[in-house]
C-alpha cells in the first residue's frame, strides 16, 4: 500500500465525481478522471468544464480525463463514485487491472435494488483483494467544487489507511472525519435519498415547516432502526453521514431526491420528472430495496414503505399521507 497517496483516480465523471476530483487536484495530488461519454471527456481535457454533469463551474485544467479503467488502475487509491447500480459492473471490468490491498474507497450512495447488497457487499465481491474505504456526508457537488466548507466521514476498518486517507483526500475546505464503522457511514448514506423524497412530498403539498421537520425527524427514527438491525454503530447514524446526511438533502432543492419529491408532490409524474434529468437520482431504486430489507428483519418503517408505494405506483400521493397520518397512536421511541 502506498504511504503517500499522491495520485488518485475518481471513477465517475457526474457532478460528485467530478467536484472531488477538482478539489483533490486543487490540493495538490494527480487526479484522473474516468467518465463513460467520450463528450464529457473532451469537455474535461479541452474546455475544462463538465457541461452535463456540473455546469457553470471552471476545472482546474490539471485535472484530466479519460475513458480507460486500467489508466486510472495505476493510481494510489481510486475513488469509486459512478451510480449505485452501475457499480457492480464497473468494479467487474476494474477488477482485471488492480492491485491487492489498494485501496478503494466507495463514494456512491445506494444500495444494489436486485441484491439489497450495500456497495462495500458489492466491491467485496467483484474486487475482493482491494481495501475497502466509504465516503459521505452532507455535501453539495457545486459547492465542494467551488472550494466552500464541506465536512464528510471516511470509513476504512484498517486505522492506519483511514487516517491516512482522510489526511491525503480532505483539505482545509473539505475536511474528513475517520471512522471504522463502513456499514453505518454507507447506510446513512443511502437511505437519506428515500426520506428526501418524502421530505420533498410533504414540501410539494404544501403541508408546511410543522409537517416537514416531522418527516425529517420520523424518517431517521426509520434510519436509526435499520442501522441498528444491520450493525451500524449509534453514533454514526447521528454523525455528518447520517444525520448531517439527512438535514442537508431534506432541507434544499439542491438535492435531486429532495427535488424529485417536491415534483410529485406538486402532481407531476416520476416518468416526466425522470425523463427531464441526465443525473441519477439514487433514492427511487433505493426505496424498493430498503423495503425488502425491512420486511425481512421486520422493521418497521412506514415512511420509507409510503415512499416505495408512490414510486411504484400501488398508491397515490394523498394515499399515503393519509395511510401515515393514520396510524395509531404510539410511544416515540
């Protein structure tokens, strides 16, 4: 393993993808970036912008492209930042050229909808000699990668490469919190897309501040449950990558679930609101997985199911609020 961790690949060149590669290269390490469309590339290399994934923000021009996985193999460490569903099949086709105990640390914020698999379950599989380290947090593409304050957690079991990578990827303007708890800092990061949509929802009907803290403040009872059942540590779940998480996405239309929910909740439909976005908007093929995941460890979480119910189009909108409104009364906790 490298001790120095100067050089970094970013697979993935979307908005996240492409605002931590610009702060990595801003704070001095050799940064490749991989993206899939050969236009995003040569938007990267020759007018240093990401027009589709991150408009409006000027690249450092150091900061280079490419659409090779084995040229970013070479790398001390590789961030792994493309879709949660791509995942899978972007770590098969890594698998051939990297190295064992590399380190590579999971930046997307899902979880597989046809395995339930969180994405370290799923790297373990496809690149299992590799060492596995998990970033989130609340953050805003736009803003890391115009240089304002962020705070994040990097999760790595190994202590040694989790202080490490937390000294080489963070700077003054991104600072990075270690932690050993991988399955706490990943979940926290998923399921805060599924209750963004609903925070949305209630934002799009109208039903005020009073309703929206309510959602928000129900929904990480939901979090919480679940991080207990699966081993994630309390104290993650009400650390940045969990709770922090949940307030920023749930609280600005700068997030693309947080957004999509307002969309519905204001009557348009999930296959318009889809149809009108290049990005990828991780908590609608969240939802249905967390579902199953309850049901399974029988957990309750009525939000995250009224969620899945809309999206999949079993209930109306007025439905389910008024499925959850309903509820019988109980102890909060």
């Amino acid at each position: 393993m490298a001790t120095t961790l100067d050089s970094i690949a970013v697979i993935g060149a979307g908005a996240w993808g492409t605002a931590l590669a610009q702060t990595l290269v801003q704070s001095g390490r050799t940064v490749t970036l991989w993206a899939r469309e050969s236009e995003t590339v040569a938007d990267i290399n020759d007018r240093h912008v990401n027009r589709t994934f991150l408009p409006g923000v000027a690249l450092d021009e150091k900061l280079r492209a490419t659409q090779s996985l084995a040229a970013c193999a070479s790398a001390d460490a590789i961030l792994l930042v493309c879709p949660a569903q791509h995942v899978r099949a972007v770590t098969k086709d890594l698998a051939p050229h990297v190295r064992p105990g590399q380190p590579l640390v999971i930046c997307a914020k899902g979880i597989e909808q046809s395995t339930g698999l969180m994405m370290g379950a799923v790297a373990a599989a496809t690149v299992p000699d590799m060492t596995l380290a998990a970033l989130s947090g609340p953050s805003f593409a736009a803003d890391v990668a115009r240089g304002l304050p962020a705070a994040l957690t990097i999760a790595c079991r190994d202590e040694r490469l989790g202080k490490l990578l937390a000294e080489r990827l963070g700077d003054r303007q991104l600072r990075l919190y270690w932690s050993d708890d991988i399955v706490g800092v990943e979940l926290g990061g998923a399921l805060k897309n599924v209750l963004a949509i609903a925070a949305g929802i209630v934002d799009g009907k109208g039903l005020g501040a009073s309703a929206h803290a309510a959602i928000v403040t129900r929904g990480f009872a939901e979090m919480r449950r679940l991080g207990h059942a699966l081993g994630a540590r309390h104290e993650t779940m009400m650390g940045l990558s969990g709770l922090g998480d949940l307030v920023l996405t749930c609280g600005s239309r700068q997030s693309r679930n947080m957004s999509l929910g307002r969309a519905l909740g204001e009557g348009e439909s999930l296959s318009a609101v889809l149809g009108e976005r290049v990005a990828v908007t991780e908590g609608v093929f969240t939802a249905a997985a967390v579902v199953r995941i309850a049901q399974e460890k029988r957990i309750e979480m009525p939000i995250t199911e009224a969620v899945h119910s809309v999206l999949e189009g079993h209930r109306s909108v007025d439905d389910a609020i008024a499925g959850l409104m309903s509820r019988p009364f109980k102890a909060e906790d």
